[in-house]
C-alpha cells in the first residue's frame, strides 16, 4: 500500500471514529427527546461502521486497529450504561 492510500485510509479512519463517538454522545444525550430513536439508529449505524473499520484496521498493519477497537469498546460500554434514576420496582 503507497503512502497516499495509506494517509488517506487513516483519515477514513479517524472520521469513522469522530462520527462514532458523536453518535454515542447524541444518543445518550437525546434521552426522552422525539429525536431518540433516530439517534438511536444512527448510533447502531456508526457502532457496526466502527466495527468494521476495526476489521479493516487489522489488514492496514500495526496499530491501525488499536484506535478502532478502543473506539468500538468505547461506544459499547457508553451505549449500555445507566446512569440515570434508579426506577422503583413494580409490584404485582
């Protein structure tokens, strides 16, 4: 792989990962908003590029998918946490 292909499949790179970690943060951000399930979406949408973009981080060479896969690991963790109120259990 020339230089040029490399440099300009880095900056794919950290653009897949800027519009990962953007998405995580709309999501979480847009809780009990209209917006909620299209952020939702989107952050899936970036969740599965980031993934791939992990996968083809493997084949660039060394520590191309580091990034990647702390970003991937990142919005994971950041999209199932719940930090909000704890609920009162329902009693039936």
């Amino acid at each position: 792989m020339s230089a040029s292909e490399t440099s300009w499949a880095v900056w794919l790179v950290i653009l897949v990962q800027a519009a990962g970690l953007l998405s995580v943060w709309l999501a979480r951000a847009s809780e009990g908003l209209t917006l909620e399930k299209r952020f939702r979406w989107l952050f899936l949408a970036c969740l599965g590029l980031v993934a791939g973009s992990t996968m083809v981080g493997l084949s660039l060479g060394v520590g191309f998918w580091l990034t990647s896969g702390a970003t991937l690991s990142t919005m994971a963790v950041t999209g199932i946490f719940d930090s909000g109120k704890p609920r009162d259990a329902i009693v039936w």
